[in-house]
C-alpha cells in the first residue's frame, strides 16, 4: 500500500525503478552475506520491493488497457484471482 502512495505523489515508473534497483541490490547483498539475521533481514526487504513493484505494475498495466478483458492483455495469471477477490 505503502507503493501505491509513493507511486501517486512521485510517479509511477520512478517508483517501479526505484524497486526494481531495491530488489535487485537487496538480492545481490543477500547473496553475499555470512550472516542469517542480515540475510533474513534483506530477504523481507526484498519481498517488499517484490510486492510494491507488482503492485504498481499491475496499476500501471490496468491504467494502460483498461479497455481490454482481464486476462487477455495481462500475461501474469495470477493477477487475474488478485482482481477477482478486489
């Protein structure tokens, strides 16, 4: 939620740029740690990157054809059992 608030005040490809930097520079520390509590820690950070880059996505992605059928335009299936539970 935290995301889409970002995304409505600073701009949606900024932010989904920003997450993508996030996750990817979160994987890579992750990848390099020795310690479990620091690897735990960057792997929370990383699914929040994760959630609020699919999150803005999926707003974009909506934004961009929304006078298509869901399911038709969106190539991540899953989305679809995200809209039908909204």
């Amino acid at each position: 939620m935290c995301a889409g608030v970002l995304a409505d005040r600073y701009g949606r490809l900024r932010v989904v740029v920003t997450l993508i930097v996030a996750y990817i520079l979160t994987g890579l520390a992750g990848g390099l740690t020795t310690s479990l509590v620091v690897w735990l820690s960057l792997r929370f950070l990383m699914g929040a990157a994760s959630i609020g880059m699919h999150t803005v996505r999926y707003t974009m992605q909506v934004y961009l054809h929304y006078d298509f059928p869901v399911g038709v335009v969106d190539p991540d299936p899953p989305s679809i059992g995200i809209l039908a539970v909204a």
